[in-house]
C-alpha cells in the first residue's frame, strides 16, 4: 500500500445549505476512496478559533495540501498563512461553472512591490472555492493530476479491494457515510474534524502579503485597534475581534488592495481579482455612488458613533494623494512628507 501523500481538507460552508452540503459530503465521500489522498472535514476556516482541532490540524499537515472551501482563493490562502498555515502557492486549473461567460475585466496580478510572507516551507498549498462547480468530478480531478504532478503513485480502487485492506480500512469503505459523523480527534485515517466544536461566525481583515507594501495606511484609518506591528515592523492584524462586522472600510483606503473581508458581498473586497478603487467603481461615481475613500470614511464614522465617539470623516487617516492616478510613488512620498511638515 503506498503511503498518503496529498492532504485534502474540505472547509464546511457557514450555513446549512442542503446544495452544499452535499457536495462537501460527495467530495469527502470520494477522497476516502482515493488511496493517496488524507480527508479531513473542518467548519469554516475564516471562522476557526486559534486553539480549534481544525485549525491545530491544518498546522501539523507536513506535506502538500489542498483546502477546498466556500471563499476565494486569495482569501483562503491568505488566511492559511495568518493562521501559521504557510507554503508555496499551488496552481490549480479549475475551471468555473460559468466561464464561459464573457469577462468584463482581465484579472489584476499581485503587486510584485509586496513585502511577501515570512517562514514559507517548500511544500504547495492549493487552495479551490467550492463555488467555482458544482460537480465533485472536477476538484476529483484537480486532486489526481496534482499526485500526478508531484510523482506519487497511484493503485486503483479495485486493486485495493482485491488487496488486503484491514478490518477498519474495509469498514470505512462499506460504510463511506461514517466519514462525516463528528469526531474528537482531527484526523485519524480518513476521519473528519469536529465540525459542532464551538464555532462562531467572525469578522476581520486578512493581509494578501503578496500585494501588501507596508505602507501603514490601514494602521492610521482604523480607529479600533484592530491592526499593529510585528517585531519586524510588518503590518499584521493584532486584535481581530475589535473589527467592527460588516464594516470593510480599510480594504477601500488600501492602495495596493491588499485587505480582504472573505465574506464581503463585493468580490473584489472578499477576495476576487481586481481592484477595490478599480476604474469601474470611479465610473459608477457617474450614477450617484460615492468615492471609495468617502464611502469608507462614513463606514468608518458609522462604528464610531455607535461605540459613542465623534465621527471624523476624512480628517484622519486619509492621505492627501490622488488613489486614482495610479500606483504610490515617489512623488505620493514626498506630499505625505510635506503634509507632515503642517507649514
């Protein structure tokens, strides 16, 4: 029997959907029936305590992973790595259920100015929105051409069976629906994380590394403690639960788009490719929508007044610089410089 070498970790959608759940439940179903594959079910990753089983489980899988979940992939990446969760991005190929629809824009690529992630193992993490299809069979075939990529070998299903499969490995292959019944222990075999183990719903910024310039914009906005600074003097969100939910305002002051709220109704915000302060939003400024910086310094405003403090529009936190001329440069330097002198 060759040994397992992709873990696959399926990250249960918030709600109760009987659509999705019967997928999540599909796709667990067939991974235990894939002899290189290790299956775990977890509740939703954005909402994992520190100290979640789930968690604690991702962050002992020493080889490569693929988490499938109900986010974006950027946002699953991101919050992997926030989470300790750290290794090279894997590219996957799959392809939406609606992509043959026409695009109105091509996707941004990541800054190559970010200041990137820190402590990054050579070993891939995948990472796939479930939302991208419907039909198990595509992400079951993501999950053989990567083993098929990294050199494992692979032995069919009913060389297996003809095999000698032990007592519990036979069991769990008559009966593939216990894989979804609770278990205290994060993974054993082909078991399934405690998906009823204390979980909230949350809310707060994740960091895309890759974009992010370290330009401490969100630090001097956010006036709810929620972002600091690490012993490197990198950017980090430090207090996550002072994150006013709902509120995404810091994402639009983001020169480099490099805040996400996974679960934002606005794909760019939650995740997406594009850009938050994108040439399409300015347009919209033409139908009655606001600018981006004064819609975020009024959602700002808003959580300000109900945590019973003054609003302060755009007098704090907001540089003095045009978003809208493009990337920060030199220039963008050197006006925040003299704004500092106060002549």
């Amino acid at each position: 029997m060759v040994g397992k070498k992709l873990t696959v970790v399926i990250s249960q959608h918030q709600g109760k959907n009987p659509a999705k759940r019967k997928l999540e439940e599909d796709l667990a179903v067939a991974c235990m029936l894939e002899p290189d594959v290790d299956v775990s079910l977890i509740p939703n990753l954005y909402d994992l305590a520190h100290d979640h089983s789930g968690l604690l489980f991702l962050k002992g899988v020493p080889g490569n992973l693929l988490v499938l979940g109900w986010l974006y992939p950027r946002a699953i990446r991101w919050t992997l790595d926030r989470a300790g969760v750290k290794g090279q991005e894997g590219t996957l190929l799959i392809k939406s259920d609606d992509d043959d629809e026409p695009e109105d824009e091509a996707p941004v690529a990541a800054d190559s100015s970010g200041i990137g992630a820190l402590h990054v193992p050579h070993r891939f993490i995948y990472c796939a929105d479930l939302k991208a299809s419907s039909d198990p069979q595509v992400y079951l075939n993501e999950i053989r051409r990567i083993l098929a990529e990294t050199n494992v070998k692979t032995v069919s299903l009913m060389d297996w069976i003809q095999g000698a499969p032990n007592k519990d490995q036979l069991q769990r292959y008559l009966n593939p629906r216990e894989l979804l019944e609770p278990t205290s222990a994060p993974n054993n075999g082909h078991s399934v994380a405690d998906a009823e183990e204390g979980v909230k719903r949350r809310w707060y910024p994740v960091i895309d590394y890759s974009r992010c310039t370290n330009c401490m914009e969100c630090i001097d906005f956010c006036l709810f403690g929620v972002y600091g600074v690490d012993e490197l003097d990198r950017i980090l969100v430090e207090t996550q639960d002072n994150c006013k939910k709902g509120c995404p305002a810091c994402s639009r002051v983001c020169p480099a788009n490099a805040i996400i709220f996974p679960q934002h109704k606005q794909p760019e915000i939650a995740g997406a490719a594009g850009e938050v302060t994108s040439l399409k939003i300015d347009l919209s400024q033409l139908f009655g929508a606001p600018d981006p910086l004064e819609l975020a310094a009024r959602e700002r405003d808003i959580e300000l007044v109900r945590d019973g403090r003054d609003a302060v529009g755009l007098s704090v936190g907001i540089k003095k610089r045009q978003t809208k001329c493009g990337p920060r440069d030199a220039l963008d330097d050197l006006m925040d410089d003299l704004d500092k002198l106060d002549l």
